[in-house]
C-alpha cells in the first residue's frame, strides 16, 4: 500500500511517516498544496492524508483539483478546524473522511485502511454487503437472496450510499451524485427517495441499512 503524506508541521509529518512506514505502507510526505498536486496526478496512491492549513493554499484545494481530473484516491483531511461546516466543506469537495487534530495515531491508521477497503467497493461490479447485493452490469439487486424490483433513481442512490459504505454523506453529496446537480434547495428529493428505498430494503426485513445521521445526512451501514 502507498500512501501521500501533505502535512506542513515536520514534527507531525514525520510522526505519520514513521507510524505508517512501521505498519508496511510506502509513504511519500510532501508540505505544500503545489506538491501534492505535482505527486498525486502522476503516482498511483492507495490513499492521501490531507492536511488542511498548509502554507500555499487551503489543503481542500488539492481535494477539489483532484476530484475535478477524475482522481478517486481516497483522501482523509486532517485538521484542527473543528465544526459541522469544515466537515461538510471538506466531503462537499470530494473528501472521504475527517479527522481532527490532536488525533491518537492508531485512530489515523484504523481510519485510513477503513478509506482503503472501502475504495475498492467502487470499481467491483458486483457488491455485497451483510444481506444485499448489487450488481451494477445487469442492475439487479437482491435482499436475502430474493430480487428487488427498483426504479432507475432508486437503483442509482442505493448503488452510491453502497459504494460509500460506512460513509456519512451529506444531501448535498448525495444529490450532485445521483441526481448530477448541485442545487441545494432539492435536498428534499433525497429525504423522498430514502423513503421509497428503506420501503423496499428495510421495511420487509425489519433491517435498517441506511441510517440517517442526525444533522448531517444518510449512511449506508457497513457493519452489524
Ligand atoms: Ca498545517
């Protein structure tokens, strides 16, 4: 596994090198935006820990230039901006996860294999996790083994909560995925359309796989 370090603090950097290095990962660590983007568009990388003040320009730039040039590496912002709105400013422009300085270091590394199994969802054309399976060739989906019929929206938002598993995501993520727009004021559509799913994933089996994180928006639960 190989892994993009973008932290500007040396003690900081170096600390992450060092842990990842031990655990196996080949770590590259770099300090600046312009860096980042130079290494990340040219090296393959599993994933890129990201910080967000760094002395060129805000560390999201790098997330929002990536995702613009088709980039899907995951990318976990790390920073001592704390609050609901630097959340949801970093995973609006692509990031994945977000973790807050100081940090406890087992957490960083639990978080970041977390970001990197959970990646590989996004490229298998079949997935299945606890008792769905999805698959994104034939469009089938099929609960406990039996299929359920669902319209081309629904098949679409279920594959994305799915493929972002164990992933909070905000409306706003969730519409400009699904529904290809970013108008905030048609939040609503999704509130809707998570209703018709759990109707027709949920309600039968008594099961809650998509969960509504309070404040925030929905998650597609990973584990039981
Ligand atoms: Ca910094």
């Amino acid at each position: 596994m190989r892994i993009l370090v973008v932290e500007d603090e040396p003690a900081i950097g170096s600390y992450i090198q060092d842990c990842f290095v031990e655990r196996g990962y080949s770590v590259d660590w770099v300090t600046t935006c312009e860096q980042a983007l130079e290494t990340a568009v040219v090296e393959d990388y599993d994933s890129i820990i990201l910080d967000r003040r760094l002395p060129d320009k805000d560390g999201l730039f790098v997330c929002s230039e990536l995702r613009s040039q088709g980039i899907t590496v995951p990318i976990l912002v790390l920073t001592a901006l704390s609050g609901i709105d630097q959340r949801v400013e970093g995973l609006n422009v692509g990031a994945d996860d977000y973790l807050l300085k100081p940090f406890a270091m087992d957490e960083l590394v639990a978080r970041v294999q977390a970001l990197i199994r959970r990646s590989s969802y996004r490229n298998q054309p079949n997935l299945t996790i606890r008792n769905i399976s999805l698959n994104s060739l034939n469009r089938n989906v099929t609960v406990n083994g039996e299929q359920i019929p669902l319209s081309n929206r629904e098949f679409l938002l279920l594959e994305y909560l799915m493929r972002h598993a164990d992933q909070a995501l905000t409306r706003s993520q969730i519409l400009e995925h699904v529904w290809e727009t970013q108008r905030d004021s048609d939040t609503n559509i999704v509130d809707v359309y998570i209703n018709y799913l759990r109707k027709k994933i949920d309600v039968p089996q008594k099961t809650s796989n998509i969960e509504t994180v309070r404040g925030f928006g929905y998650r597609f639960r990973y584990e039981d």
